[in-house]
C-alpha cells in the first residue's frame, strides 16, 4: 500500500509526464490550515526544505495561513529540518490549563500559543526574513463592520453573518472578512489576490509573531490579534477562514514554474466556511500548475483512529492528554513514510504518473 497520492493539473500533470520534477521546476509552495491535521505533513516538509530544496537557487514562495503559516516560517530558518521537527514536537506536547471536564479559555490558550510561537518564530524573526532564497507570506482573515473588533455577544453574531452571506456568495463574504496578506517585502505575492477583497501588509520583524499568531488564531479557540502593526487596524483571526486551502490563482504565477503543494487532502477548498459546500470544492483552471502531494486514503486508515490527527481529539480524549499526545506522535512518525516516497518518486528525473486534481 502507498501512503502518499499525488495529484496535479493539466499542464502539470504534462510536465510530470514528460520530465519528472526537479527543485528547479517549483516556484510556489502553498500551506493549509487544518490545525492537527498538518502533523502528517511534517516529516514531507522536513525532506523538502531541510534536503530537496536546501541548496535550490531560485527564489522559492512559501503561502501559508494557520498551520501553513507557522510551518513555512519554520520552512524559512536557516536549519529549516530541525526547526519544523521543533514544530512537531511542540504541537504533539501542547497542553492547556483548564478545570477537570471544561475546555481551557481562549485568553489562556493564546497566551500559551502565543510565548511558544515567540521563541520557536520570534526569536528567529530576523533569520526568517533574511533567507537568500525564500520568501514568506502569511495570510490572516481581518474582521469588518461588525467582526471588527471581537466581543462577547458580537463574535457569534458576525460570524454567524458572515456565514449566511458566504453561503450565498464568497465574494459577499468580503463584507465581513477581509483577507490580509503579511507579505515579504523583497518580492511581492507571485499570483493575484484579485478573486476576493484583499489587502497586502509588509512583513516585518516586528509584525511576524503578531501575523502568524493571528493566522493561526481559530475563533472562539483562541482570541482574535487587534491592530497588527503595518496593518489596518481591526481584529484578525485565522487565515483559513477566508483561505482554508489558498485555492488562489496559481495558473497567472509570474514567470511561470510548479505549485507544489504538499496537503493533508486532493481537494482544494476555497475557505473554512465553505466546508459544507460540495460544490466549491471542485478543481479549477487557477490549479492548472499545481501539484498535490497528499496522504492515500487507504493509509491513512492505518493511524490511530483511522484519520489524520484532528482537533476533535482534543475533545475525544478529554483530560486524558498523554493518550491524546501518543496518538498524535505515532501519527506524526508514521507519516515519515509520506517524505520517504515522495524522495524516491523524484531520484533519478523519471516521468511521474499523476492522478487529476478533484
């Protein structure tokens, strides 16, 4: 049984055909949200940053929004194998204060957060943003109008507007949500943001914890981040809300190349809200470059709990966080099989065989 799946585009899936894939080839490398899910990509990350793509020397695009964001600023520090195997040991540890059968407050699980992304990305910031080669940008959902700044009684109701309206429309979305880009400053976002209300923020080492803590902030599970600096004031939350899987415009990517794009899924779905919404979950011309290595279903099947690691863990095990955490480094070191295959798929140049996008 394989364990990884690879997917691709037309012109992609050409490309694969008649020469393989080589690091020379990929320009872009997008990253989810999903929260635990991201623990399955890991050790792929690891091969691909900290070997296959070390000494690549062309500049090289890391998109990423909650999970996404926190691997590919790892992705960007100079040892980037042991700074994401950082990432999994602390994600797999992490642990909330909380009374015996209640969920611990949001204040208290960003502040937890928050001091773990400032030591594993803040106190690197500088080394980040002065990578030869790479180029991170992070992407958070600011809050409009009535999710402008977060409350008691206006969160749930701005939410459950900006739902019913996304419903009917993801560009009607935009009224409530905002896409902020934290964005690199040496070379700008590589594709158009022109598909939904957007706005692009400098990167800086002072912003870069605030930006990534943001994306990553899932509402109601942690607190929004108010007046990031370099940015319009407002509350931000995570990223994945208006850019679940970044189904940007990858097909307009300026001097063309691959999006390589290692996801927990082959299908690649607009924004969390529309989850529930089948029919935005389809393929589209945007993803005509893009390459989707994701975990074989049949695989999958054989982890703990026969899923990927997710945050409905956290609530299945309840209090019992050491079996909760067992769970999730089994799945974590399982997942090394993903790295191992996809590095003999790519020794030697040969054609690689890839399934159509969803």
């Amino acid at each position: 049984m394989r364990a990884l799946a690879v997917h691709a585009g037309p012109r992609a899936r050409a490309h694969l055909r008649e020469r393989g894939l080589a690091p020379a080839d990929v320009r872009v490398i997008p990253a989810a949200a999903g929260g635990p899910k991201g623990l399955a990509l890991i050790p792929l990350d690891r091969y691909l940053f900290g070997h296959w793509l070390r000494d690549s020397p062309h500049t090289l695009h890391l998109v990423g929004a909650s999970i996404g964001a926190w691997r590919m600023a790892c992705a960007c520090r100079a040892d980037a194998d042991a700074a994401l195997a950082e990432l999994g040991e602390d994600y797999v540890a992490q642990r909330y204060d909380h009374a015996p059968g209640k969920a611990p407050t949001a204040a208290h699980v960003t502040q937890v957060f928050g001091d773990t992304l400032g030591r594993r990305v803040g106190a690197h910031a500088s080394e980040v943003l002065a990578h030869p080669t790479r180029r991170l940008h992070v992407f958070t959902s600011r809050g409009r109008h009535l999710l402008g700044r977060q409350g008691r009684l206006r969160t749930p109701l701005g939410y459950l507007g900006a739902f019913l309206v996304n419903a009917a429309s993801r560009r009607a979305l935009g009224g409530w949500l905002e896409r902020v880009v934290f964005s690199d400053p040496r070379e700008p976002m590589p594709v158009p943001l022109d598909d939904y209300r957007s706005h692009v923020a400098e990167l800086t080492v002072e912003n870069l914890v605030p930006a990534v803590l943001a994306s990553c902030s899932i509402p109601f599970w942690l607190d929004a981040v108010h007046d990031i600096p370099g940015a319009p004031r407002g509350a931000y939350w995570d990223g994945g809300i208006t850019d679940y899987h970044l189904h940007l415009d990858y097909a307009a990517l300026s001097g063309g190349g691959l999006v390589l794009y290692p996801h927990f899924q082959p299908a690649i779905v607009p924004g969390w809200l529309d989850k529930g919404l089948k029919r935005r979950h389809r393929s589209s011309a945007k993803l005509d470059n893009v390459v989707v290595l994701s975990p074989h279903p049949d695989w999958v099947r054989t982890l703990p709990g026969r899923k990927l690691p997710d945050r409905n863990d956290v609530k299945a095990y309840g209090d019992d966080a050491p079996a909760r955490a067992r769970a999730w480094k089994r799945a974590l070191e399982e997942s090394q099989r993903l790295a191992d295959e996809f590095a003999e798929l790519v020794t030697g140049g040969r054609p690689v065989e890839a399934l159509p996008l969803p």
